[in-house]
C-alpha cells in the first residue's frame, strides 16, 4: 500500500473514532496536527513530487537517444511509448502499457490546465486517437521519441503542429498500489518487460 493511501486511511480512521463532533476546520488542523498525522500527509505527497520530479530529470539523461520502431531501451533506441514506459519503469517502479492508447486508457484523465511535470501528453499523429504520447516537463513542454530518423528531445506544445494534434493529458497515480520492477525481480536500467503471448504486459497499471 502506498504511503500516500496508507495515511488516508490512517485520517480517516483516526478521525472517525477520536474526532470531536461538529468540529470546525480549525479545529480538525489542530486536531491533525496534534496528533503527527499533517507532517505525515506533507511527507507523502513530498515524495509523489519528488518522484515526478525525478522522472523528468532521468528523461533529459536521454535526449539524444534515436528512435526505434518497437525500442524499449537507451541499447536500442526508442519509440515514444516505449520511452514512457521505461521511464516510469526505471524511476517510480511502475509498469505502463506498451501501447500509447494503452497507457491513455489505463492513466487518470486530467485537463490540459491541469498539466504538472511527470503528466502524460497524447497527440494525434497517425490519423488514430492516442497514437502519439510524450511526458510533460514544464512550460508547455514535453519531451518524446518522435519518429523514424529523429532522437529523444523536448518541444513546444504551443507550437501549431502540436496544438493541433493535441489528445489529452493523463496523469500516472505513481501513489497507488500497483505491480512494481522490484516485485516482480526484474532487472535494473531502463527497459521495458516483454508482453506475454497475447501480446498484453503481464503486469501493468493498473
């Protein structure tokens, strides 16, 4: 169980059997932080910032890495969701679906307004729904393996050609319980787990 659901319930419980009745706002923070759990609250939403934070620090270690049709890895290069999903695998320890309609089914649906760093981007490339995604880094930027004969780099949403092929944002609970690298005794480095013979990941978000 995350820490950050953890301390919900541990709120939650706490309140409901300790609680004064009627209480104010006031007096529910007093109550919180009397008791340690604010600190607590601060500490786990720290880390899921941390951990955004994070991701999109070891994503610019890549610019520069080619695109790959199917790549999976810094080795063989990328394709744009295949460089999401490494990237989420390597930093918070999360499996994403291969597939970018994939990843933006299977991610929370946020408005563009909403966009923090670590969000997912998706763009209509192809003439099809989610068949592009990237990760928002700030600024109305993101960063993405483009396409066949380009590498790993940062671009402007703003940008006429983007702003029009925009999909939607998504935005990964990287504080949810879910299927973890470690868990599943993977190994280290960014690389993505191989689908089973349905051609679906065995453990992916969510």
């Amino acid at each position: 169980m995350s820490r950050w659901i953890f301390c919900s319930l541990l709120i939650a419980g706490t309140c409901a059997q300790a609680a004064p009745p009627h209480a104010s706002d006031g007096d529910l923070d007093q109550f919180l932080q009397n008791r340690g759990l604010v600190q607590r609250l601060d500490d786990a939403r720290q880390t899921v910032t941390d951990r955004a934070s994070e991701l999109v620090v070891a994503a610019m270690a890549f610019l520069g890495v080619p695109y790959r049709r199917g790549g999976n890895s810094i080795e063989t290069g990328f394709d744009c969701s295949g460089f999401v999903r490494a990237m989420y695998e390597q930093t918070a320890g999360l499996l994403l679906p291969r597939r970018a309609e994939q990843q933006a089914a299977a991610t929370q649906t946020i408005d563009r307004t909403e966009l923090q760093p670590g969000d997912l981007v998706f763009f209509n490339t192809l003439r099809r729904a989610y068949s592009h995604v990237g990760i928002y880094v700030g600024d109305g930027k993101f960063i993405h393996s483009p396409r066949a004969g380009a590498q790993v780099r940062v671009e402007n949403m703003r940008v006429a050609y983007w702003n029009t092929r925009f999909d939607g944002a998504r935005r990964v609970p990287i504080g949810q319980a879910v299927a973890t690298v470690q868990a599943q005794g993977s190994g280290s480095g960014a690389t993505a787990s191989a689908p089973d013979s349905s051609g679906t990941p065995a453990h992916w978000l969510p």
